[in-house]
C-alpha cells in the first residue's frame, strides 16, 4: 500500500490504480476490504501507462527496478478527490468511487505525474505544480475553482520542475519550492504570475516540502551529492529580508523529501523524512560522489527550538534485481521513501514504500509517543 492523505478523517491509500478507504478509524486499510474505486485508464494511454501502474506488469517491472511511487492522490473537500498518474490528472466528487480525465501533463512527467508536495488548496482554488524531467519542458503551476477546468497560474521558465506548492497556513500565502542545478533551486512566493523567491541559487536553498510552525518556515536539503544535508529554520521575521540567511538546526545523512507538522500538549512538532536514493544526481556536477545512507523520519519540536531532533523509525533500501545485474546502470532503480501523514487526533502515519522492512505498511507514531519524547 501507499499511503495518501487522510480524507474524511480517515486514510487513504493506494495499490496500484486501486483505492483504499479505511473503513472505520481503526487503521486497519486493504485486507479483505473492498477498494473503494479504481482510476481509469486514459484512452490515449499506451502500454508505459499499464507498465507502471497497473498489476501484473508492474509488479514484473518493479522486480527489476525496486517499487517505484506511481499514484498520487489529494484530498480536496469532504467528497472530491485529485490524482496524478503519468501525464494525467484526475478528478473524482463522490469520494474515489468514479473518476475522471480533467488535465494532461508533460509527456515527460515523472511516473507518478507530480509530487505528493505539489498540490494544495487555498480559498477554493487547487494548485498543482508540475514535474517535466526533460530538461526541456517549462513546468507550469496550473489552477481551478472546480476541479475539471485549469489555467496556467504561472510559468516557469528558469527551473526544471516544481517540488511543491503549499499554503501557509499562518498567513495568506502560496509558497513554491523549484529545483534541481544550483541557479534553478528557488523557495519562494507564487505572486503576480511568478514564483517571488525568498532565497536560492544554490543547493541549500533545493527543498521538496516545507514545514510551517507560527514563528518560522523550515526545509530539508535534497541534494543527493551534498554530504550533509542541512534541515534549516528560516524565522518568519526574516522571511523578506534581501538576503536572508536561516540556520542550520540540524543535518541528516540522506535528502530530505516530506514533511508533516502536529500540535501535541501545546506544543509543535515538524517532521521530515528521507529518502534513500539509488544512483547520482543527472542535474549534478559530472563528478559526483552518492551521499545517502538510509530513509528515515526525523522530529523535533517548539520546545526546543527545533534543535533537538530525534530519530523516529529508520530503513534500508529494498535489494532489486537491477541493483545486481544492470553493469552499464541502463536500468533505473528506484528510491526508498517514507510517506506521511498527520492526523490532529491520532498522531503521524508513517508508510515506508521500497524498503527492506515494513515495505508498503502503514504503522501510526501515536500523539503519546511525541509526548513521551517531549
């Protein structure tokens, strides 16, 4: 299973195309429940788009390339339901039991179409921002009041693609984190049909997810080549300095992709976790050394600043076939990942995805654990 969103209060998963439902609050999703729907396959979709998502092709694919994210889901209202898989995005109103083609993406988007960061919702209107890997393709930050019909918010020009689009819940405002060379890394602002950084131009500034707390914006590193990577705290009186410099308030060992943040006793807890990745970085220098132990997830709260960090679960990434026979690296191996979500009751979910261990469960950090940490 690959953990989602939580919907309706209640988590939502994928296996495949399938949606899953949890059926009462429990955590117990998949097993002998039934899928709550299935998304469709387009008709111009050829035989790449059942290779990744739909079984038994895929799980012959990903035997040799390690299982790779290819289903993204959001939850927008109490009924409608976004997702992104290849170059296509869909729309479903009645909780995930029918779906629909609304949006085509870049022929070259990733195989799950964006990241699960790059989609948000702020004032009736949904964000997505794309994710090209051509190198070529201009991403585009697209929007909609209904869900069915899109426009271009902004684009682009300058960066690769967009890792992720999100509101601040603190104040009226969209942010945007871009990557991956040095000059397309960019956290910012999306103003006036543009992305107005706040800092960028190098590999500190290259994020996936933001965590907002009411005093600060903070980030991990992604970048595979940097041998440590920082999680950095930008306080928000700073945020529109000319040339703001965050702190350091920790480093990891991996690069940083997702991130939650709860509210326990009074007290706010950010949390990211890392990915294990499986190769060097094509956007890199030619010369490159891997830097990238292990996935894991990583917390820490108000009370300390944000300077106290503590290891939450942490694994290896899954052996596939590609990682023993693929001499000229032709092959693409895929990462290992932790998704999250956070629940203001229940605590943070947690579903490592391509690991040695657990792969594909979805386990509950509960709110006394954090408690207990504190």
């Amino acid at each position: 299973m690959k953990l989602q969103t939580i919907h309706d209060g209640r988590i939502l998963a994928t296996q495949g195309r399938s949606i899953h439902l949890e059926p009462d609050g429990t955590g117990d999703i998949g097993g002998r429940e039934p899928k709550r729907g299935r998304l469709p396959a387009p008709s111009s979709a050829g035989i790449g788009y059942r290779l990744k998502t739909t079984r038994p092709a895929r799980s012959a694919v990903t035997a040799i390339t390690g299982r790779f994210p290819a289903v993204n889901v959001w939850s927008i209202d109490d009924a409608t339901l976004l997702a992104s898989a290849d170059r296509w995005l869909f729309r479903s109103a009645d909780g995930g039991r029918h779906w629909s083609v609304v949006e085509t993406l870049p022929a070259s988007s990733a195989p799950m179409g964006v990241l699960p960061s790059a989609v948000c919702t702020a004032d009736g209107t949904t964000y997505v921002g794309e994710y090209p890997l051509d190198g070529r393709t201009t991403p585009r930050i697209l929007a909609s009041e209904d869900g069915d019909t899109w426009s271009t918010a902004a684009e682009l020009e300058d960066v690769r693609h967009v890792h992720g689009v999100q509101a601040d819940p603190y104040a009226d405002e969209l942010w945007v984190t871009t990557g991956d060379a040095d000059s397309e890394c960019t956290i910012g602002r999306l103003r006036d049909g543009g992305v107005e950084p706040v800092g960028g131009g190098d590999q500190s500034w290259r994020a996936v997810e933001l965590a907002f707390t009411s005093d600060a914006v903070l980030w991990g590193v992604d970048s595979v080549y940097a041998e440590h990577k920082a999680i950095r705290k930008l306080p928000r009186e700073h945020v529109d300095d000319p040339d703001p410099t965050p702190e350091t308030v920790h480093r990891v060992s991996s690069s940083v992709y997702y991130a939650e943040t709860i509210t326990v006793d009074g007290e706010q807890w950010v949390c990211f976790s890392t990915a294990k990745e499986a190769g060097a970085d094509s956007t890199g220098p030619e010369t490159q050394t891997v830097h990238s132990d292990r996935t894991s997830v990583v917390a820490a709260s108000s009370a300390s600043g944000f300077t106290d960090w503590h290891e939450l679960v942490s694994y290896d990434r899954r052996t596939a076939l590609a990682d023993r026979l693929n001499p000229r690296q032709l092959v693409p191996r895929a990462n290992a990942y932790v998704f999250l979500a956070g629940d203001p009751d229940r605590g943070l979910f947690v579903n490592p995805y391509n690991t040695d261990r657990d792969d594909g469960r979805i386990r509950l950090i509960p709110m006394r654990a954090f408690a207990e940490l504190s």
